[in-house]
C-alpha cells in the first residue's frame, strides 16, 4: 500500500511538471535574441487580459512567438514583424499603437480636453470677477 501510494505521488509530480516546459528558441546571435525578447514583450497576447506574448502561456501567444522567431531568423525587421501581426490580428496586438488616424484622438484628445477645461475655467472666473466689479 505504502508503495503504491509513493508510486502514484511520483507519477502526478512527473506528469505536473511536463505542463512547465520552456519554449526554447536557437538565435545565432546575441542580437538576435535581444530582439526577440523586446518584440515578444511589445506585442500583446489577443486571448489573454493585458498580457504580453512573453508572459502568456495561451497556444495562440505560442503561435505567435513561433511567428516572431521565424521571421527574426528569416532577417525581416521589426518593423515588418509588427506590420505582419498587426494586419493578422489587429492593432489590439500592439501595446503602443501607431500614432495615425484615429489614434491620434485616442492619444491627443484627453490632453485636449484639459486645456479646453482649463480655458473654459479660466473664462468662466474672468466674467465673474467682470460681473462682481460692475455690481460693486
């Protein structure tokens, strides 16, 4: 009894850890892998909540590692790494979009509307001390 208690204690720990494997990847240069680790950092995983495609153990955040690692090796550039997620999978992907379009209301727009209140305060105060002046 006491054996096969161990046995089957051992068996779970074995079969537990083979779920903790470590995605290996050969670069040739050191380079290379610097690169790998930055862009697998900026890219977000689309499955998961505000988790990078380095952190996430989701199968589409492997797939999109396994891109990444390809198309490193294949010599493309950063630049087109993103370009090629981004037209897959949206720019959701990207943890800093690009600065164009509609984003640049989304990256503007709140800085626009604190001095549109600032303004907006500044008028509202002037034509009351204005208003208190004439009544005195």
């Amino acid at each position: 009894m006491r054996f096969s208690s161990l046995f089957a204690i051992v068996l779970f720990l074995l079969s537990v850890s083979s779920f903790a494997a470590i995605d290996v990847y050969q670069f040739s240069t050191d380079l290379e892998r610097v690169r790998f680790e930055s862009l697998t950092s900026e890219l977000r995983c689309p499955k998961c909540q505000n988790q990078s495609i380095a952190d996430s153990d989701a199968p589409i955040a492997k797939d999109m590692k396994d891109v990444v690692y390809a198309m490193i090796i294949e010599g493309r550039s950063d630049y087109e790494i993103k370009d090629y997620l981004v037209a897959r999978y949206g720019e959701f992907v990207l943890y800093r979009p690009e600065q164009t379009g509609v984003n640049l209301l989304l990256w503007y727009g709140p800085v626009g509307l604190l001095i549109l209140a600032i303004l907006g305060a500044i008028v509202v105060v002037r034509r009351r001390s204005l208003l208190s002046e004439e009544a005195h």
